[in-house]
C-alpha cells in the first residue's frame, strides 16, 4: 500500500521481485486489498482508487483493459476512409487506434495527443498530414488549454474520435482535468461526426468535468463486457451503438 500511495500504481512482476513470493500470492494479497476498497485492481497491477478530480497518467491508463481497447480500436479505424479529416484525442484507446491509421492514404489527422502524433510520425505515410495543436501537457500526454483551443476552433473535420475518463446518463462523458474538458468540447464543435471510444469500466464513472452529453455522440464504441442494463440507456441516447 506504501508503495501505491507513493508511486499511484504497482506491477504485479516488480511485486514478486521486490518481496521475493509467487505471482499467486501477490495477486492474493492485491484481491484482498481491493475488497477492502484500498486499491484498484487493472490487468497486471494495481491502482490508487481515485476521486472525480483525480487524473491517471498515460502508463497507469495504459494498463487497464487491452485486449478490449484493441478491439474497440479496430471496429473504430473502420469508420475511417482514405482522404478524410480526421481528429483523435488524447488517450490510450485513440492511441491504438492511431496506430491502425498509420496505413491510411492521404489522411489529415488533427490531435491533442504527443502519443497519436508520434504514432504518425514514427510510421505514418508521406501523404497524410498532421496537425498537432500545441497547448500545455497533463499528466495523460494530452495537449490543453487556450492555446490548443484557439488552434482547433479554426478548423472542420469530418470525424472525431473521441477518448474519454467516463460516462453517465447524469453527466454525459466526462473527464477529471478542467482544461482537458474545454478542448475536447472544442474537438466536438470542429467535427461534422463525433465517435466516442470507450470501453465498459467507463460506465458510471463520472469525472469532475462534463465534456458533452451522451446525445451529442453519432457513435459509440465499447466492448461486450458492457452489461445490458448500461447498453440500453446508451442506446436511448446516442446516435448509434457499436459493440466489439
């Protein structure tokens, strides 16, 4: 717990080589300390259990449901076409899915995000273009603030594809970062389309700050561990609901 308080994650594979016991028995202990409400379990570690206000970093998101957001990532490059313009947000869903883009032809990509940018610029084709919209970094590598928005309001794209902390019938999709909310309120006014990304733990989760209601997405993907009580509020809402 130390080692969480300090740090705001633990590996499971740095836990058994730090105290010297199996994998079982600290994915025990971590079971035990997360019925306890003391920590948050993700696929392979733990997290500090977090408030409304509270903002994971990138590695820390990065972490939590994989195998889920790589599926929502490859139904999502499908909405995608050759010559589009298109804008991604920052976060680790939209950074999977910039890494299926890279392929595209003659893609404008228009992003807060310095992981998304880099995706492109690492592999990405000499006929797509690039916009990055400049701003102040939070702890999730996204771009924020007067600067990014200034630079976005100046522009139309045809889809946004949208990341986000959470969602909620009550507060719509939401983040914890005040700036953060402010520019990717700005994305969906730049788009002709708006294409939420996110998986089933968002459900319920709602953030300090509320970055549109439900019915301002035209799509929404997630993933088949959404439970069906949740699939029916967003369908009521959204314009469409995808499920990988």
């Amino acid at each position: 717990m130390d080692l969480v308080r300090r740090s705001g994650a633990v590996r499971v594979a740095d836990l058994v080589e730090r105290f010297g016991v199996s994998d079982m028995t600290i994915r025990r202990d971590l079971e035990t300390l997360a019925e306890r409400g003391l920590l948050v379990k993700v696929h392979g570690g733990a997290v500090a259990p977090g408030s409304s206000a509270d903002e994971p970093g990138f590695a820390v998101k990065s972490a939590v449901r994989p195998a889920e957001k790589d599926a929502i990532a490859e139904r999502a490059a499908a909405l995608v076409e050759p010559g589009m313009a298109v804008a991604l947000s920052a976060g680790t869903t939209t950074r999977a899915l910039a890494g299926r883009l890279v392929s595209v032809p003659e893609l404008t990509v228009v992003t807060n995000s310095l992981r998304v940018a880099e995706a492109f610029h690492a592999d990405g084709r000499p006929d797509q273009t690039v916009v990055l919209t400049g701003g102040v970094r939070t702890p999730s590598d996204a771009l924020v603030g007067p600067v990014a928005v200034a630079a976005i309001r100046s522009l139309n794209v045809d889809l946004l594809l949208l990341g986000v902390h959470g969602m909620s019938v009550r507060a719509g999709f939401t983040t914890p970062n005040l700036l953060e909310a402010e520019t990717d309120r700005a994305l969906v006014a730049s788009a002709r389309r708006t294409a939420v990304l996110a998986d089933h733990t968002k459900w319920e989760v709602v953030g300090l700050c509320t970055i549109a209601a439900l019915g301002e997405a035209d799509l929404l993907v997630t993933d088949a561990a959404l439970e069906e009580p949740a699939r029916e509020a967003l369908r009521a809402e959204v314009g469409e609901l995808i499920v990988v």
